[in-house]
C-alpha cells in the first residue's frame, strides 16, 4: 500500500506532461502513471485542476550572512529557520547556502561551523557552496578533494570585491591565480566552480570616479557596477575555465553581455552554466528611483529593459540553466539603510516568490513550456550541483519533492501573502498562478495556507556532480 497517492493534476516530467498519478511510499516517488482504481493509499490528494512540478531548488542563498555593507555594525540576514519557513510556502524543497572561507581558517573548520549553525533549524532540505575568498594560502586549496568527496563539490569565487575596501569588511576577491588553483582542483576531482563575475579593475575606478564627481546617489548603482564589467569578467572566466579544464557556473547573471558570452562558450561546447534571478529579469535600473527602489538591488546591479529582454530569452531558450534569488532576508529598515553607491543593502527577499513569479512571467506571460519551467526552477540546478536525480525530477526512485501549482490563481501580490520579514519587494505584482501545496520527502509540508512541517524537516544532501555535467553543456 502506497503512503500518498496525488491524483487528477497535471504532471511535470522529463519525458513530458500529463495527467498522471504519483505514487509515494516512505520518501520516495515508486510510481508515476496512469490512475488504476485498485491502486490503495493511505492517504490521497485529489489535485484536480492543479500542475505538480519537481520542488523548487534554490541555489543561492545568503542566510545567517554577516552584512558587509553596514562595516561599522555587526548585522546579519535572517537565518535559516525563518527563511526556509517562507521557502516551504514557495514550493521550495531544498536550498543551498555558502561557508565562507577566509584567511586565518579553513574549509573544514568553516564547514562545520556552518553545519551546526544550520543543524535541525530549517523546514527543507540544504546544502552548502564552499566560498573562497581572500589571500588565501596554497594549503587551504589543498583541502578541495576532501571536500568534494564529502559531498561539497562546488566552489564559489569572486572576480572582485562588490564594495570598496574597508578595515571592517572581510575580502571576497580571489585573484586570477588562486581561482586559477580552485578551477584545476576542481577539474581533477569532480568540482564546479561558481563564480560572480565583475571586473575587479573597473568596478574599483567608477567607485572613485563618482564619488569624485559627486554622483554618489545609489540610483547610479548600475553605472558603477557596469555591463562592460559583466562582459570582461565573463570572457576572462570563460578563457581560464577553457585552460584548466574546469565546468563554470555563472551566479546571477544581470546583463545581455553576460548570457550572450555563455552561448558562445556552450557554442564551443564548454562546460559552462549561468543562473539570473527572476528581479533582474524582472526589474531594471529606473526601478531605484521609485520610493522602496533599493527594495530591489542586488549586486552586481539591475540593468536596463535590453537586459529584462535578454534574461527572459536565455530561460526560455538558451544561455541560462537556472533561476536563483541571491536570498539575503533583512528587515525594511535594514534593507534600505544604505543611500549611496557604497551603502545600499544588496541581496534579495524573494526565494518564497521565486516559483510563483517565474510561472508567472515565463509560462502564463512569455509561453515558457512547463518542462522547460521545471528545468529552470528545479532539475538543472540538481543536475548541474549535483542533486540529481534523487532531487529536482518526478520519477521513481526521486526524492518526493513536490510543488503543486494552482494555475487559477490570479491576484495582486500584497505583504500579507508573504511569511517573511516585514516587506517583499514583490507587493503589488501581479501574479498568476501560485505554488499551493509543497510535499518535502512524501511529507506535506505546507497545504491550505498552513505550515504542516517543522524546524528540523530540513535535512544535509550531500552532493556528486554526473560526470557528463562537467565534459559539456549538457543542460
């Protein structure tokens, strides 16, 4: 006898869409077919009406984050037992966050800081990126193959440092040598390195140019943090990836420059991936200068409508695997703390939005097919991290990770839709279909409004990328 049985929805799989049946036993999908009246469940879910897609993976988080933009306080961003309470609301199943490594530790001493920080104290299932930044010493890039073989196998690096230098920040850039160093460890031994991409050079020299001439207001955030930057990062990433041998995934891609580089790099069959986040594809740069604008900002910043345009044509198409949120839960007041070019609170409130808004946008406004809105919010970021198959697909012998959709809903968003904080950058927004029910391992977690999981639901993934993954673009 089955534990669940979801009957009547439509149904996201690899091999297509229908109206099948999805059979559950402990925390396992075992079927998924056709109904058969003899089939007995301990429980049935009648689904009429509604769309059953892979739980939603969200692939950048920053949570129980130190903000680095207020140096002079020591503030954090919510952790993970409030921010994965509005993740399980938003259909979403699993999430991966980042331990930073800087000089003076190491990987497995922050590493397991982060594991205890994060143990019984979120409502879905996690993982973490290792984070490398700073003038790290050759011993701590020694340390990635026992990473990777404990279930860690990607690596987040920064081409440069997103604010100015400050005695109160701590360094995030890892020079062209050392990421040089991460690429080829990696590439030996099963890795992924993620990368945000700025040019270090040009970022720094519009810092002082604009305050120099007095420009200073954060309205010209994405004049400082410049599409020229995402364009010469990306190629040069793009050429020492091709060097080393290493599979590159691209966090938050904000610019047409940036997913017109990863086509050409695919195009040469490079293992390279990009993710964008669904406010960049949403929102642009004339967006800071509404009231709440910074309510928006992220960094690197928004861009221009091209960009929107550009963002939306790689989901759907070709150039982006992924949808992310750059999660970094604050408060009102903290997020809109910062004034000027050097201040603002980048980051975003919006992982609970993410598969509402993408389904939205892409599928009900932009004709995005639902497997390809499947690929986007949940199976590519499995494959291409290292989840898949047992999360991010519909199929037997996958984890029961599931979202159901209710196509019909259709409503202006406002605060109290949310479960997070006290604002959402996605108030007023009008949606169209919304996540309703969320299944985290055969468990229902969330259905009718209410929250039916717990503290502690959430459990450590570990991680192995497929080989293939790493050879070529193969998502």
């Amino acid at each position: 006898m089955l534990d669940v049985l979801i009957q009547g929805a439509e149904v996201v799989t690899p091999q297509g869409v229908g109206h099948w049946s999805i059979g559950i036993k402990g925390e396992q999908i075992v079927s998924v077919g056709i109904s058969e009246p003899a089939i007995q469940a301990h429980r049935v879910i009648d689904a009429k009406g509604k769309i059953v897609v892979p739980g939603g993976i969200e692939p950048h988080a920053h949570l129980a984050s130190l903000i680095g933009m207020q140096p002079n306080e020591r503030l954090f961003t919510l952790g993970p037992e409030d921010d994965t309470y509005g993740m399980a609301f938003g259909g979403v199943t699993t999430h991966l966050d980042f331990v930073f490594v800087h000089p003076g530790t190491d990987i497995a001493t922050a590493l397991s800081r982060r594991l205890e920080r994060w143990k019984d104290r979120s409502y879905v299932d996690y993982s973490f990126h290792i984070a490398l930044g700073g003038a790290l010493p050759a011993r701590v890039f020694d340390q990635i193959p026992d990473a990777i073989q404990q279930g860690f196998p990607s690596f987040k690096v920064f081409t440069n440092e997103v604010l100015p230098p400050h005695p109160g920040r701590r360094p995030f850039k890892l020079d062209f040598g050392r990421i040089g160093r991460t690429m080829e460890q990696a590439a030996r031994h099963g890795g992924i390195v993620t990368v945000h991409a700025e040019d270090d050079d040009i970022v720094q020299f519009n810092y002082e140019r604009f305050k120099e001439q007095g420009l200073v207001d954060g309205t010209n955030l994405h004049l400082v943090h410049s599409k020229l930057s995402e364009k010469l990062a990306f190629t040069r990433t793009i050429q020492l990836a091709a060097a080393t041998g290493a599979a590159v995934y691209f966090v938050h891609t904000s610019a047409r420059e940036g997913v017109e580089s990863v086509v050409e790099a695919r195009g040469h069959n490079l293992p390279i991936y990009a993710e964008t986040l669904h406010h960049y594809a949403c929102f642009n740069a004339e967006d800071y200068r509404k009231p709440r604008g910074f309510c928006y900002h992220t960094y690197p910043s928004l861009k221009y409508p091209e960009d929107n345009q550009a963002l939306w044509e790689g989901l759907i198409r070709d150039g982006l695997s992924t949808t992310a949120t750059d999660e970094y839960p604050t408060s009102l007041e903290i997020k809109l703390k910062g004034r000027n070019i050097d201040d603002v609170t980048g980051g975003n409130l919006g992982a609970e939005a993410r598969m509402g808004i993408v389904y939205t946008e892409g599928v009900v406004k932009r004709g995005m097919s639902l497997q390809r809105f499947a690929e986007v919010t949940s199976t590519n970021a499995a494959r291409i991290l290292g989840l898949y198959p047992r999360k991010g697909v519909i199929a037997p012998g996958s984890d029961a990770d599931l979202c159901v959709i209710d196509p019909s809903f259709k409503k202006k968003l406002t605060r109290e839709d949310f479960h997070v904080s006290d604002y959402s950058p996605w108030e007023g927004w009008e949606a169209t279909g919304w996540p309703v029910m969320t299944l985290l391992r055969g468990k229902v977690i969330v259905a009718n409004g209410k929250m039916l999981g717990q503290l502690g639901d959430g459990k450590l993934i570990p991680r192995k990328i497929d080989p293939l993954i790493l050879r070529r673009p193969a998502c």
